[in-house]
C-alpha cells in the first residue's frame, strides 16, 4: 500500500466515522423532540405549553441537519467553519 491508498482509507473512515457520529446526535435530537412533543400533547392545555411545542421543533430541526451531515470526524471537530482549510 502506497502513502495515497493509505490517504484514502484514512478519509474514508473519517467519513463513516462522522457520518456515525451525526446519526448519533440526530437520533438524540429526535429523542428528545418527541418527548417534548408528547408532554406538551399530554397535557390538558397545550396553548399553555407553547415552549415545549417551540422547542421540540427547534430539535426536530435539528435532527434533520444532523441527519442529512456528510462532513467528517475530522472536520466535525474542527474550530472553523465547514470546508475552510488554512
């Protein structure tokens, strides 16, 4: 195996490896959306729950970002921006 297969195999798992990571965080967002949304539902009086409502779509949203990421390990736990290099 030369230096670039080896290149290619390290950023091929890094992909997985991030891809996994970003499942993870998405389920949990989800998790915890839907049990925000079903205490704001079970309660009697839902217009008085509003930030319960408001903060499961904030995770609901949330879940959805995390769902469709394709960036990294690597780049997931950089401390710039996505796709800048320097």
């Amino acid at each position: 195996m030369n230096d670039q297969d080896n290149e290619r195999a390290i950023d091929r798992i890094d992909r997985k490896l991030g891809r996994a990571w970003s499942r993870i965080g998405g389920t949990l967002f989800a998790l915890i959306g839907l049990a925000m949304l079903a205490s704001a539902l079970g309660s009697g009086d839902i217009a008085g729950h509003w930030p319960l409502l408001l903060g499961a779509a904030v995770m609901f949203s949330l879940a959805s970002l995390a769902f469709r990421s394709r960036l990294g390990l690597s780049e997931l736990l950089d401390d710039g921006p996505p796709g800048r290099k320097g």
